[in-house]
C-alpha cells in the first residue's frame, strides 16, 4: 500500500507489466492486457495524490480480474472464443468498488471455458501453466488468477468459486484465496442477471493481509443482486497481533484426511501444530454428511451450469472443448427427482453443519489432497481428486481459505484449508495473517521469476 511519494501507482503498473512481458508467454495467465487503460489510470490516481487526496484503501494494489467479470472496455468471455464475448460497457459491481478504492486493473485473466474444469487448459486462449512448475496444471477455473499473482504479474486478483475455483488454484500455486460466505459478494459479474447458484467472488493475494484489503474493499450489499445478503458486515482485523488464543480448530476424522499424499499430509499436519503454538484449541471432529456431499453437490451444480450455458452444446464442433462437453451433458442429463433430493439433501447438510460450528469455530484440511497434475488429459476421477476436499463450502454456502504451507519433493506448493461458519469471514482472514506471521511459506517464489 502507498503511503509516501516515494512510489506511485504508475511505477506499480509499469513493474507489472515488465512481469507481463517476461513471463506471460511462459504461463499464458492471461486473455486480455489493458496496458494503456491501466497506465492512464494510475496517472490520475498519482496525481490525486500529488494534491492530497487520497485514492483509497488500495492506492498502489495491481489486481487482474477473473475473465467472468465485467471491466468496462474489454470482452468478458468467461473463457470461451471472443467470437462469443460480448464487450463490457461498463463495470460490474465489485469492479466498480475496487477502482474506486484506487486498484489499478493490468488484465483479465485466464480460465477454464464457462467455470467448466479445475485443470484451466483452454483450447480457445492457451493453457495456463503453473510457475513453479511449466509442465504442471494451474488449476482452475481461476487459475490464470493464481498464476498472475504466484508469477508477480499483479499484487492481487478477483476469481470466482464454485466447487473450489479458488482455493484450488491458491493452493496450486501458493498464494491465499478466499471463498467468502454466499451473499457477502455481488454475484453481478455480467450483464445478465442470471447467477450460477454456487458461485462466489473472491480474493487472491501473495499475503493474507492483501487478501483481506480486497476482500473488504468488494465487500457490500448490492441491492440489485438478488443473492446479495444485508447484514453487518465486520470489518475488524486483529493482523495476528494475538495469534490465535482461545480459536477452537477442528482436524476432521472422517473425509478430509483420506487418501492425502504422504508430504502434504506432512506439511498439514505441521502447520496444525503451528497453529497450535499460536493458541489455538486443536481437536478432532466429525464432519457429518462429508462423504456424501459430492453425490448430492455435483447434480446440483451441473444442472445449474447447463441451465446458465446449455446453448454452447449447439455451437459448431470446432468451437466445443471436450471437457466442457462432458460437463454440460452432465447437468443435462440431472432429473428433477435427482435435483430434488439433492435440495432436500442439502437443507440437512446444513443444519448439521451449523451443530457442528456451535462446538468449534474452523475445521481444517489440505486443500488439495494429491501431487498437482501435469498438464494433459485429466481422466474424471483425477479432477474429483484435485476438488474432493472443496464441495462442503459451496454446498453449504460457507467461507474457506486455502494458505500456503509448504512444498513437496517436487517443488510444488502446499494448501492448508480452513472453513468457517457463516459470515465468519473475518475469523478465517485472521487465522491465515497469525498463521502467515509466524510461517514464511507465502515468501517463497517459484524459480520462474527467481
């Protein structure tokens, strides 16, 4: 954050777009460059400064956006061909709210086509690939979000998650991504008024501290959002100053711990301990429903997706991906019956969640359980292992956090999880800022960028 003469908004800008010229064409984060936009408005926010008003909370903040986002002037294409995006012709709520507190926005970033996969190779804009790892996966859908931000290319970026959109790619590529609690976000991302049911905004960042700068700054009702919710909403960071005293922390017995790979179940299991040290009451738990969110999750969302984007399955051969095929077919071929019992299903989930957070305040897990993927041809089963650990939030509409915790043999970056109780937003951004000050996993770089 700026807070003396000494840099400026430009000189921020300028930095990443050098990041943008050395390394996108390794990464490929990226569909769209608004170089010329982003310099002319960090030029009117230096000179707001110069004659001593003040930009905002994120004067000096590079941000790309998730390309599912309206920012005025650019093609939104939710990943899909520009011949099927349409031009924004003006911002969308959270945009308008980040410009407004003095971000600057380099680009729109890459994802998979429509939120359809958790690889984000796009046959349309280039595969997104992982810095710390070229031949590896980014994750997705906003993986161009967190490779951006891993590569230095922005401070920060605006993803969005339905069945872990952004905590896996955070996790993948170590940086912090929260998925905030359904409602506290504007889900107005386009111009059209119809959301996808389990879709969120949110945050990536190198630090928590970031994360949750961006993450307030989005943060209001937006009366014009029917999925919006008014309620107070709490602003208040501890900034680690107390660790994590008197935090009540759940380590799952069932689901979550299943099946993890022998290092990352390692690095979850030490910082655990670290959050241990910090204060917080450590104690295991059982997460009910868990192994039978995904049967229920999965023709919920998909039907959902083939309702908002069934018409790409007309479009003419060469214009399809395979994997966004396989996944509207799927939500296509969800019976009313199936969709039902999985709504009823839903509303006891719930409930036994709530039960569950009266008794602790965070459960936590690795993010992701198994190595990162190469890049290739994922069969169904490997991508419902990358996301396995990310169904309960979304289902429940419930706030989780992916932080970095280490890394593997193979040089590749750690998630812990952490997901809180409803609205308990703020809890989750405290415990990853104590947790970042007393740990200096989200310093590390990947080789790429040195």
């Amino acid at each position: 954050m700026i807070t003396t003469a000494s840099t400026s908004a430009e000189t921020e800008v300028r930095a990443g777009l050098d990041h943008i010229e050395k390394y996108e064409p390794e990464i490929t984060s990226l569909i769209t460059v608004r170089q010329d936009e982003a310099i002319a408005e960090a030029r009117r926010l230096d000179e707001q400064f110069e004659n001593g008003v003040w930009p905002g909370p994120l004067y000096g903040m590079t941000l790309t956006v998730k390309d599912n986002f309206d920012v005025a002037g650019t093609p939104t294409t939710n990943g899909t061909a520009f011949a099927y995006a349409p031009q924004a012709s003006e911002d969308c709520f959270v945009i308008d709210r980040v410009k407004e507190a003095g971000a600057v926005i380099l680009g729109k970033a890459n994802q998979s086509e429509y939120c359809q996969s958790v690889t984000n190779q796009n046959v349309h804009h280039g595969s997104c690939r992982n810095p710390w790892g070229l031949d590896r996966i980014a994750g997705g859908s906003s993986g161009g979000s967190a490779a951006g931000v891993a590569a230095g290319i922005a401070t920060a970026s605006i993803g969005s998650d339905s069945g872990g959109s952004i905590r896996i790619p955070a996790s993948l590529n170590g940086v912090v991504g929260l998925r905030p609690s359904a409602g506290r976000l504007s889900n107005r991302r386009t111009a059209s008024t119809r959301v996808a049911t389990f879709t969120v905004g949110g945050p990536l960042a190198r630090t928590a501290v970031d994360a949750a700068r961006l993450f307030h700054a989005m943060d209001a009702y937006d009366p014009a959002d029917v999925t919006s919710v008014d309620r107070r909403r709490d602003h208040t960071l501890a900034m680690g100053r107390e660790g994590l005293r008197g935090l009540r922390i759940g380590v799952p017995t069932n689901y979550f711990m299943d099946g993890v790979d022998s290092e990352i179940l390692a690095a979850v299991n030490a910082a655990i301990g670290t959050l241990g040290d910090l204060g917080a009451e450590i104690t295991d738990v059982h997460v009910p429903g868990a192994e039978d969110c995904r049967t229920h999750f999965y023709p919920m969302v998909t039907a959902n997706f083939f309702a908002l984007y069934g018409e790409y399955l007309d479009r003419p051969a060469e214009d399809l991906d395979p994997e966004v095929v396989m996944s509207l077919e799927h939500g296509r071929s969800v019976t009313a019956t199936q969709f039902a019992e999985a709504a009823m299903y839903r509303q006891s989930f719930i409930r036994n969640l709530e039960n569950l957070f009266d008794n602790i305040d965070v459960f936590v897990c690795p993010t992701v359980p198994i190595a990162t993927p190469r890049l290739g041809k994922l069969e169904h089963s490997d991508m419902m292992d990358v996301s396995r650990n990310n169904f309960v939030q979304p289902f429940a509409g419930i706030p989780a956090i992916s932080i970095p915790c280490g890394l593997r043999s193979d040089g590749m970056p750690i998630g812990l999880q952490m997901t809180a109780g409803y609205w308990k937003d703020t809890v989750l951004l405290n415990a990853a800022i104590a947790f970042q000050n007393a740990t200096s996993f989200h310093t590390q770089r990947p080789a790429l960028i040195g």
